[in-house]
C-alpha cells in the first residue's frame, strides 16, 4: 500500500468511525500524520525508529480498546489524546527494561510534560499551516524559488539555472523572498 503523509489529521469523528469500521484507508493517515511525532520523542527520549513503531501499534491497539469500551469521549483533541498514550506507554517500556535509572525517567515525566510537547508540537503545525498558506500569497517565483530551495532541497546553482539568473541573484532573491513570506506569517 502507498504511504500518503497528509499534512493534516482527518476530524476525530471520522477518525472513531475509522477504528469501529477498521476503516485501513483512513487509519493509514492517521498512523502516518501521527508517526514522524511520535518517532520524534521517542528518539528524544532514548529510543530508535524501531521503538517509536513499536510504540505507535500499541497506542493503535490501547485507543483502539477505548474506542470499543467507550473510556474515549470525542473531544477535539485526538492528537493530543494519542500523544499521551504514546508517551505513557513509552515510560513503562522505559521503566521494564531498565534503560534508565528511575530518577531520569522520573526527569522525563516532570520536564517533558505531554501539555508542554503537545502544545509545541501544535504551535509548530500552525506555524507551518500558516507558513504554507502564506507562500501561495508570494510572488509566483518567490514561491517557486522557496519550494524548490526547503521542499525540493536543490541547490542555489540548479534554481538559477532554472530560472535563468546567476546563483548571486537567486541567493539576494531568496533572502528577499524569505523576508517577504517572515513578514506575511508574522514571525
């Protein structure tokens, strides 16, 4: 099956229809919208890819139980639910195999609070929305040139070329647009 990261969650409501239904369409962008999360603070907090995804299947499984017992009520905030279940999970893993001492792990659940990474991590999916809706407000190539330049990853050599410029101009002519779309989003 294709992977598809949607930039955005699908609403919660289809989401509970999903896990009733075992709708795999749907639960496969949830799972992938989700992951690159998840495997983040689990690299953050001692682990590798492989734990993260280990991580992710059992949330999978324990929302999953949630769902079918009613323990979950929709609340807007699905995300965020899930992140937390991750992160419990992911401390008793921590705690039965020993990988840290109890104080760290103990520091882990006092300075990494799911609030604190929750509200960060949705303060930066904003940022970004906001980010994206303001680049389609830019210049045509000032758009081009930055998509090309953080999304496509090419060089300052291959832009100019594609465009016709020399590469000095399309460094000055990414800095501008760069402060244009600063100035848009308001950072």
């Amino acid at each position: 099956m294709k992977k598809v990261k949607p930039d955005r969650l699908v609403d919660e409501e289809k989401i509970i229809e999903a896990f009733l239904n075992q709708d795999s369409v749907v639960l496969n962008q949830v799972y992938q919208h989700l992951l690159p999360k998840v495997n983040m603070y689990i690299h953050r907090n001692s682990g590798n890819q492989q734990d993260a995804e280990d991580i992710m299947n059992e949330a999978f499984m324990t929302v999953y139980t949630h769902i079918l017992s009613n323990k979950y009520s929709p609340t807007g905030k699905f995300e965020p639910f899930f992140m937390i279940v991750c992160r419990n999970i992911w401390l008793k893993k921590l705690r039965k195999r020993k990988y840290q001492s109890d104080q760290e792990i103990e520091n882990i659940a006092i300075s990494e609070t799911p609030n604190e990474d929750i509200e960060q991590m949705i303060e930066e999916e904003q940022l970004i929305q906001r980010i994206l809706t303001e680049l389609k407000n830019l210049d045509p190539k000032c758009s081009q040139l930055l998509n090309m330049f953080y999304y496509e990853k090419k060089r300052l050599r291959e832009i100019a070329d594609n465009f016709g410029w020399t590469e000095k101009f399309a460094k000055n002519k990414k800095s501008r647009c760069m402060k244009a779309l600063k100035k848009l989003v308001g950072v």
